[in-house]
C-alpha cells in the first residue's frame, strides 16, 4: 500500500533471519503511483524516473541498473532505512539536546502540538499529572467519613488497598487493565460520595448514611434548604452537589487510568515500589506502627466497605424483624371502655417541643440560662395550681427525623428508619392517640404548624381533625424553617378547639416548631392580647439574627438554639397559666437531640418529658415511677426507652 498524506511509509520486507529481503519493496511511494527509493534528492533515481535536472523525455535505465542500485542500498548499512521511519518531515521526533545519550521516547503531539514544541514542559505537566492521580486516590481511601476524625495525620497513612490495586493491575493486560482501572477508578469515586454523604448525616443525624432507608430524606434536605436558605440557595445546592459528584467519578476513573499507564510503561520500577510498599505495610500493621496517634498501616477502607455491606444487609432483614414486632399489643383486646378509665373527663394534650435535648439543661454553656426558664415556668405553673413531674426518655433519633421520635413515642415501637415508619403507619397498629379516640370519650385533634403538604399519616395516628400550618389562620412571617411561631399555634389551638364551651374532652397532639434548626431567626414572647393574624411578627422577624452569619460559630449556634428553647418552653407554660384549668394534663417532651454543632458530638440520645397536671390525683398514679418533683428532671432521674411509654402510660390511667 501507498502511504497517504501525512503517515509512515510501509516498511521493507524481512527474512525470518532479520536481513533484509533482496527484492525489498521501495520505502515510499508517489503520490502518481510511481515508487521511489528515497525522499533525499541525492539518492539515484529509481527505475522509471528521471533525475531531477534530467529532460522528462529521457527513456528510463535498464531493469539491471535498477536492480543493482537496489541491491546495493539494501546492504549498504548507511543507506538503508528503518521500518519505523516516517516519510514526512512533519512527522518527524521533536530537536533533542545532541548530547543527551539516553533513550528518547517521542512525545504525542498534544493540542496543537505543544508538547513537541515545549518538551520540557511536558513531561513536568506528566510528572504532575500523575503525582496529582496518586494524591487523589490516597486520600479517597484514606479519608474518614466524619468530619471531627479528620485531622492532618489521618492524611499520612498508608492503606493497604492501594497496595492491592496496584498489583491487581500490574497483573493484568493492556486492554483488561484500563477497562479494569476505569471501573475500580469509580468505584473509589462512588465510595468516596458516600463519605461525604456520611460526614453529612453524621454532622446532622449523628449516624452514616443509609443505603437501603435514607434516599428520601435527601428531598427533605432540599426543602430544608428552600426553607432556610430560599428558592435560589436550593438550586445553588442542588447543582453544586450534581457537579461534585460528576467531578468526583470523573476525576477518580480518570485517575486510576493515568496510575495504570504509568506503571505499565515503567513496569519493572512500579512492581518494585510495590513489593517495598507491601513488605513495610506489613511491617508497620504488625509493630503497630504510628504516626501522631494515627496507626500508619491501615485498612480503614476495607472495613468501611464491610460496614457498608452490612448496614444494607440489616437493612434489608429489618423488615421481617419488624413485622414480627408490629403485632404484638398489649392493648388490642382490651374493650374500649376499659381503656384510659384513669383520665376521663381530663383534657390531655401531648406536646412534643422540636429539639429539646438533654443538652439544653446539662451543657454549662446553656444551663444557668434554661434553670432560670425552667424555674421561672414551675413557679408560673404553682401559681395557677399545677403541679409537674419530669424524667428522660430516650429517643430512637438525635439530631433529625422529629416524625421517627413522634411514631415511636405514640406506637409503643422502635421507628428507627423510614422503612418502619411508613410500614407502621400503613398497618392497623394503634398508637396512644388513637386509643383515646376508640375510647369515643374524647375529641382528637392534631396541632402540626411544621405540616406544609399533604399528611395521609394524621389519619394513622387517630386524629379526628387536623390543623396544619394553612388552618391556624397566621397570616405573619415564616422563621427560617418554621411556618408558624409557637405561641401563635397555642393561641389557635385555644381559639380552635380548647377554648370552645360545652365541648367534648380533648385529646390533643401539638407540635411545637419555633426550635427546629436553623434557630435563626427565632421569635420571642409578646403580650397574648397583641397576636392578632400575626402580622406582628413581621418586625420581630426584621429584627432576629441572619441564620447564614449565626452558622459562622458554633458558639452562636448553641446561644441561638437556647433561646429557641426558651422561647418554646415559655410559650407553653405561659398558655397554661393562662388557658389551663382543674382537667388540664399537659405531658410534653422533646423529639430528640440537636445536631452535633450543639451537642459537641455526644451519643447521648436522652430528651426530657414533663406530666404537668391541676388535678393531684393525676400525678398520684404515676408515684411509683420515681421521677422528678419540677419541669427539670434530675441527672439520676429514670430513663426510659420512648417506645416504652405509651404501654406504661396506658396500663398507669387503665383505672
């Protein structure tokens, strides 16, 4: 074949000893068909051609002469041209320093052939290249999935995966290697998403990121941000988190590839650097070697790899196991006039307050500010009559999830993921609210100023009529997340339902929501002759804090989301000394913990819960129970599993 414009001319054939072939075709040809020995015009013509001062009309040589000349390039080592050589200059290897005797590699033109033209730039761009790859790939495997393990020596280990992908590739061919290196190269980017991930709902959830439960819980953030932040910073968020991630896979396929080419092409110094990296892991992971505390040799990857593996595993058990739970009640078979015999006639009202943590009253950064409201909301309550008892329960979530902690505390079951949650509230499990209504001798009503879409759950937990953040007739400000400011909900709820005459008894559920993060900005307490429509708050809104600055500090955080609990716990011992009478029971408790910027990172999932009550007899039953005298329960008070609850309040108030 003739070589086209601008490729390599075919080489000359070769006997199977390696000499030349007498009868070697010509090493280019014309472009007019017509071969020719050389592109040096003081080479002889071929047969056929004329020399270049020659008259076109010349006859050409005889086939001897030809054959002659042929014969003696081709043994002529001065003459003869390799198989690899080019036909044009163009193509021709880059200028090299002349005395620079090691081996040359040609150089692959890059854009606009600038690598030929800056060689030594070049290969730094390479050099970097792929010192960048490997940096990307170490601290993939290496980096911790919480942001409070990441610190400068956890970056100076030395993982034993790393090891393992450089000898599975070194082991493979050309092609499997890079098919090979781009999958592994995204799984690594894959996993390295998920840490991030963990690092999130471990700053929010204080847990990692559930594979089988917690995808839902990503358009619950979204919202969150669209609440907080508004519509813009949602978007902002949202296409940020899409080019991470794109970038994120991109970069470590990309990586892994670039890591494999280089050590195919210095193979033997690569297999090496990995029998010298094996044999020191190996020595490090035995003497437990370390590095500022840090073990040096790891396999930290492998085991959060195996963690993974088993979360999803129980994850996908955790159905089966809680099928078995779901239809054991102790109260099913119990006729309804035998049920809460204890509180007839008594107005009882379950208020759960949005974060109220144990750390609220335990952090000493937090608690002389809570004593005083505490203190000052007992001796509120003494005045109008009441008296209060308090303990912890123990919520299934900390940080997030308020509907988890809600369907645990009034099923009697652990909800502990949104798989539980949606399978309880599509069975016929009753819950403590709906045995009040199966009673027949109470109105049940839902306060839920948090609800800003459909909720086909309210009907689940027994409620007669609900009242979201559309039905409270507030026409005032939203508070970052918080459509409606607590002491408003209380002052409808009065309006609504409790304040009506020759009614029914109530059995109420109201959420409180004013401290749900971000605490910023937060309402305070005004006159309760001042609400109106709530177009007050307008100003009070204007002159709260900006959430984005609060966030800056935790220190601010923690000042904000005490204030938030404050202004919650006045709000509603306010509303009992004003509203409140001889059959008002009042039990109200927290959710669960604040997000670890407030809790400093503890486990603790504990949250306070208070029986307040007009009526001494109320709080006689629950004598037994040892808790604590006042709205503050005692470090030593009980601690009692939130799922327990609900059976042990049914069987104290069954007489």
């Amino acid at each position: 074949m003739s070589a086209g414009p601008g490729e390599s001319a075919e080489p000359a054939d070769f006997t199977e000893s390696g000499e030349p072939a007498e009868s070697a075709a010509p090493s280019e040809s014309s472009p007019s068909g017509e071969s020719t020995k050389s592109a040096d015009p003081k080479e002889s013509a071929e047969p056929g051609e004329t020399a270049k001062t020659g008259d076109p009309t010349e006859p050409s040589a005889p086939d001897k002469t030809a054959e002659s000349a042929a014969l003696a390039e081709t043994t002529d080592p001065a003459k003869s041209a390799a198989p690899s050589e080019t036909a044009e200059p163009s193509e021709s290897a880059a200028p090299t320093d002349p005395t620079d005797r090691s081996p040359q590699l040609p150089l692959r033109p890059g854009w606009f052939g600038w690598r030929r033209r800056y060689p030594r730039t070049a290969r730094a761009v390479g050099v970097g290249t792929s010192v960048l790859a490997g940096a990307l790939l170490l601290v993939a495997l290496v980096v911790p999935d919480r942001l409070d393990r990441m610190t400068f020596q956890s970056f100076l280990r030395l993982p034993v995966e790393l090891i393992v992908l450089a000898v599975v590739l070194l082991a493979l061919p050309s092609r499997a290697r890079r098919v090979t290196a781009v999958v592994l190269g995204a799984f690594v980017g894959l996993s390295t998403v998920l840490k991030c991930l963990d690092m999130g709902f471990y700053e929010t959830l204080a847990r990692p990121f559930d594979l089988v439960f917690d995808w839902v819980l990503l358009s619950d953030a979204a919202d969150w941000m669209k609440d907080s932040f508004g519509h813009t910073g949602e978007v902002l968020a949202i296409i940020g988190v899409i080019v991470l991630l794109i970038a994120v896979l991109a970069g470590s396929a990309l990586a892994m590839v670039r890591l494999a080419d280089v050590m195919a092409r210095h193979r033997p110094m690569a297999v090496r650097t990995t029998l010298v990296l094996g044999v020191a892991w190996i020595m490090c992971f035995t003497l437990s070697v370390q590095v500022g505390g840090v073990t040096l040799a790891t396999k930290g990857y492998s085991q959060f790899l195996t963690n993974r593996v088993k979360y999803v595993r129980d994850g996908l058990g955790d159905a089966d196991v809680f099928k078995k739970q779901l239809t054991v009640d102790a109260f099913a078979k119990t006729p309804p006039n035998q049920l809460l015999t204890g509180l007839r006639g008594k107005d009882v009202l379950f208020t759960f307050i949005e974060s109220y943590g144990r750390v609220a009253l335990d952090d000493p950064t937090m608690a002389p500010e809570m004593d005083k409201t505490l203190t000052a909301g007992d001796a509120r309550l003494k005045a109008a009559g009441f008296s209060s008892r308090s303990a912890w329960l123990r919520s299934p979530v900390t940080g997030a999830g308020s509907w988890l902690a809600h369907s645990t505390f009034l099923s009697g079951l652990w909800i502990k993921n949104q798989q539980r949650y949606r399978t309880v509230t599509t069975s016929t499990r009753a819950t403590l609210t709906s045995y009040f209504q199966k009673t027949g001798a109470w109105r049940t009503v839902g306060i839920v100023p948090g609800v800003r879409k459909s909720w086909p759950e309210g009907k689940y937990f027994g409620l007669d009529n609900i009242y979201d953040s559309t039905h409270l007739g507030y026409n005032g400000p939203y508070f970052s997340w918080t459509p409606v400011p607590d002491q408003f909900s209380l002052e409808s709820f009065e309006k609504l339902e409790y304040g009506k005459k020759n009614r029914d008894p109530i059995m109420a559920e109201i959420i409180l929501a004013s401290s749900h993060n971000p605490w910023s900005p937060i309402a305070h307490t005004i006159p309760w002759n001042q609400l109106g429509d709530g177009t007050i708050f307008n100003q009070i809104k204007k002159e709260g804090t900006n959430p984005t600055e609060v966030w800056k500090s935790a220190k601010r955080v923690r000042t904000e989301y005490r204030k938030a609990i404050q202004y919650s716990v006045d709000s509603l011992t306010q509303w009992v000394q004003r509203y409140g009478n001889k059959n008002t029971v009042l039990v109200f408790l927290g959710d669960h913990q604040p997000v670890p910027t407030v809790t400093g990172g503890t486990t603790d999932r504990d949250v306070p819960i208070t029986i307040v009550a007009h009526d001494p007899k109320v709080l006689d039953k629950i004598s037994s129970w040892g808790w604590t005298d006042g709205l503050k329960p005692a470090d030593s008070a009980p601690v009692l599993g939130m799922d327990k609850f609900r059976d042990r309040f049914m069987t104290a108030y069954a007489k």
